[in-house]
C-alpha cells in the first residue's frame, strides 16, 4: 500500500513524520468509514440489510485487527530510529 500511494516513512535514515500522520490518517479514516458504513446498513429494516451490514461490520472488525498489526509493525519497524 504504501508504494501504491508513494509514502515514503523513512527518507534519508530519518523518519518522515509528515508521511508518517498521513499514512496513519489514511489508513484511520478508511476504517472509521467501515464502521459507519456497516452500522448504516445494519440499522435497516431488511433482512438483507441487516445480514449485509454484519458482514461490513465483520469486515470492519478484522480490517481493526489488522490496523492495529500494522501500527505495531511501523513502531517496531521504527523504533531503531527515535
């Protein structure tokens, strides 16, 4: 993702803070819209609704479990350089 998006976290052996927010903001906010998104939907009145809301909702649980690896990884990844 970060090559995708070109974020470079690291730029000349310093961490790049700049980058560093707008990887996190990034990756924060597309969460955040998950979980509304599944609770939205989950709050409908169909059935469909409400079985496609709990699948956006699983979604956003395991994207969760998955923001919160990445964050330990970019620390550890970092922590040679604070």
């Amino acid at each position: 993702m970060l090559l995708v998006i070109n974020i470079s976290l690291i730029t000349n052996g310093k961490i790049n803070y700049f980058d560093l927010f707008l990887f996190e903001a990034l990756l924060t906010l597309l969460g955040v819209g998950l979980w509304a998104i599944g609770l939205d939907v989950w709050r409908g009145q169909s059935r469909a609704r409400k079985i496609g809301g709990r699948l956006v909702l699983l979604l956003a649980a395991s994207y969760s479990v998955a923001w919160l690896g990445s964050n330990y990884w970019v620390y550890t990844q970092l922590r040679d350089y604070l």
